[in-house]
C-alpha cells in the first residue's frame, strides 16, 4: 500500500521540523508537524481524511522502508550537530528521573541508550544514530541554516517568495551553554567519532566549537 503523502521531512530532535513545517505550510501545501507520523506511529488518517500531503516529524524515523512510504519524498533535515546536542540538554532529554515519551520513544527504537551513563552520552549517540537511519531513504538533504528557496526548488515547489515563513528559530530553545567540541571528545571514542564525522559530512567546522 502507498501512501499519498508527498514529502515527508525527518532527522533528530530539535533539528527544524517545526520551522519546514511552517515553510511548507507557507508555500501553499497542506501540511503537518507530527500528525502523520506521532508518537503513537503513523496515522493513515491525517492523510486519507484531511488531505495532508507534507509531514515534518522526527517520530517519523522507524517508519522509513515501509511500503507505504514507497512514493514519498524524503527530505533529511539537518542542523549544526552541536546545536542541536546543546538544545536537547538545554529540554533536558535523557535527564528525567521518569523521562517522558518522547524520551521513550527514543529508547524504544534505540535501547542500547539506556547503557549510557550521562544526558551527553546518551544525546551525542542518539543522535548520529537517529540521522544515519535516515540516510539511506533520503532522496534531498537540507540544511536548516540555508535559504528555505533552496530547499523548495530542490523539490519543484512553486512559492511566493512574499509568502514565505523564514524563521528557521521557531520554536527552538534559546538561552542554553553550548555544547563544545572538547566536551565531545571527552566522551569514549565509539560516541564521538560517528558524532564528528556527521559534523563533516553535513558541512559544519566541526573545530569552530
């Protein structure tokens, strides 16, 4: 069964799926954030009966490969990985005495986190694991940082530049100390190289921090 959901964007946590949300919703497209694909999973729904044809949902990850995504595009959203590690310990991810479910639904799909000992630990691998399951069904890669046009030709979406939301800021959390690169390094090898080498290949100075 396909679905007919057009464009599906996806990454880690804290990387800009509200913003996409709100850009696609701003280039004309019925869109959602997080109603597709929840913390309860993909809902036909939201497709079927309101019409939604972009989804921009870090929930959706574990549901990449599934035959009901064969006609969707996937656009892998990316941000400064450092940024995003220093946003998530900034909401406390992985800090919760009784986490929550978002927190659980990390574990859920990737357990081998609960072996970590620290919030950083567990953030630092979470997150090169998260994005590298997305990288082999992403047919377009984007940075968050760059201009929202590029993203939207890369995808043939017709726009109103006027019309366009470009706050890519939204719904981030600011105010927070930045994760350094010394701070990563002082983690075991296995957690900060796979961490490092996606700072290099997505395009940040990973010797900037």
């Amino acid at each position: 069964m396909s679905s007919s959901l057009r464009y599906l964007v996806t990454g880690s946590p804290r990387s800009g799926t509200g913003y996409a949300f709100k850009l696609l919703e701003s280039a004309g497209l019925s869109a959602g954030h997080e109603r597709v694909f929840g913390l309860k999973g993909y809902s036909p729904q939201a497709v079927s009966s309101y019409g939604v044809v972009a989804e921009s949902s870090w929930l959706a990850v574990p549901a990449l490969g599934e035959s009901y995504l064969s006609d969707t595009l996937v656009i892998h959203l990316v941000r400064d990985p450092y940024a995003v590690v220093s946003s998530l310990l900034c909401g406390n991810f992985f800090r919760r005495e009784s986490g929550n479910a978002y927190e659980e639904f990390a574990y859920r799909h990737e357990p081998m986190l609960k072996s970590l000992d620290t919030a950083l630990a567990k953030i630092v691998a979470f997150y090169a694991k998260w994005n590298l399951r997305v990288a082999p069904y992403a047919n377009v890669r984007h940075k968050v940082e760059e201009p929202p046009e590029q993203l939207l030709e890369q995808l043939s979406i017709p726009y109103d530049t006027k019309k366009l939301f470009r706050d890519s800021t939204y719904n981030s959390w600011g105010g927070h100390d930045e994760v350094s690169r010394d701070d990563i390094l002082a983690l075991p090898q296995e957690l900060y190289e796979p961490f490092l080498d996606l700072v290099v290949s997505y395009g940040y100075d990973a010797d900037e921090h």
